[in-house]
C-alpha cells in the first residue's frame, strides 16, 4: 500500500511536537430569540441567525484542521500552526463585521471568543503510542459511523446512490486532511474500512 515507513512518522512527530487547540466561542441562546412581528425584531432575529451561521462555521473551521478530541478540543501537529493562526484570525474578523451590525448589545464582545493553542513534545514513545490509539479510535468511530450513513441512505432511505457516493467522497477527504500523522495509510484495520465504504458506495 505504499505510505510513510512508522519510524519516520514517529521522529516527525517526536521532533516537530503535537498542538492542542481548545476552543470557546460565543452561542446565541434560546432566550435571544424575538418572536415579534415588527422590523426591529426582524433585523435582530437576522443578525442572530447569522450569528449561528458564523458560530457553525468557526467550530467546523477549527475542527477540520486535526482530530477533534472531545467537544472543543483539536489535536494536530506542529505543522498546521500557520494555518491555526489564520482561521483564529479570520474567525475574529467576522466576528467583529458581524458585531458592527448589532444595534441591540446582543452579541457578547470579542474577548468572549477564547481561541488557545498548547504545544509540547511526547516524552517517549509509550507517550506517542497514547495519542495514536486516541486518535485511531477517532478515525474508526468516524469511518464506521460513515458507514451507517451509507447503509442508511440507501437502503433504508433509497436516496439516489450518486447523490450519497460524492457525500461519502467529500467525508473521506475531510479525514484524510484531518490525519496529519497518516494513520489511513498505515493502519490495516483503518485501510480496510476505507475499502468497505468504497465497495458500499460503487
């Protein structure tokens, strides 16, 4: 199958670090909510749906860039911290383009959006070995819980077979870019779902 040899992922990894990204980041409530009729209520009720939109996308941008670990917790490596950087930056660029349309005080100020990175170096390979299995048994409870998609799209649901492979592709490709320690690639189990999910989705 090809891949990287597991001596070298490990020295990379060993070398360049791992980063812990921890996140919190403002919500809208339900108590934000106005149901009234006039236009004032309609522009705040606008404004808090577009909140949710930004709040949707943020939390995906940040998880997309490793293993989400937990409810907002990101693990990636040294390698990503550019990119890390850069998705805080623009999340609180449209943060605060969202904020200058709120006329209401609804949104919290910027300093609620809590963005942190933690770096540090596994102290041996026992430790290295640790964050593998964490991060393997998130790629396998993801391929597997792909799977139950595609079992569910189309044999229960009958959804156009088409439609479900380019969604199962554009999932598959996701995780890919998220295993930055190539774990897809060298680990037989992982591949052989992988495999599965191709034969289910021909």
């Amino acid at each position: 199958m090809g891949g990287v040899p597991e001596k070298v992922i490990e020295e990379k990894l060993i070398d360049d670090g791992i980063v812990v990204v921890h996140y919190d980041l403002p919500i809208p409530r339900k108590g934000n909510n106005n149901n009234n009729n006039n236009n004032a209520d309609k522009e705040m009720s606008l404004l808090i749906t577009k909140w949710r939109s930004w709040y949707d996308w943020a939390t995906r941008s940040l998880r997309s860039i490793g293993y989400p670990i937990g409810y907002s917790v990101v693990l990636t490596d040294i390698s990503t911290i550019k990119n890390v950087y850069a998705i805080s930056e623009k999340i609180r660029e449209r943060y605060n383009k969202l904020k200058s349309q709120d006329k209401w005080g609804v949104l919290p100020s910027e300093s609620s959006i809590k963005i942190g990175i933690v770096k540090f170096k596994p102290a041996t390979k026992d430790d290295l070995k640790g964050l593998e299995a964490m991060f393997r048994s998130y790629l396998k409870e993801s391929l597997e819980t792909i799977k139950d998609y595609i079992v569910k799209k189309l044999k229960e649901e009958k959804k156009d077979p088409k439609e479900v492979s380019m969604r199962v592709r554009r999932m598959v490709k996701r995780l890919r870019k998220q295993d930055c320690f190539k774990l897809l690639e060298r680990d037989e189990e992982l591949r052989k779902l992988i495999e599965v999910l191709d034969i289910l989705t021909v």
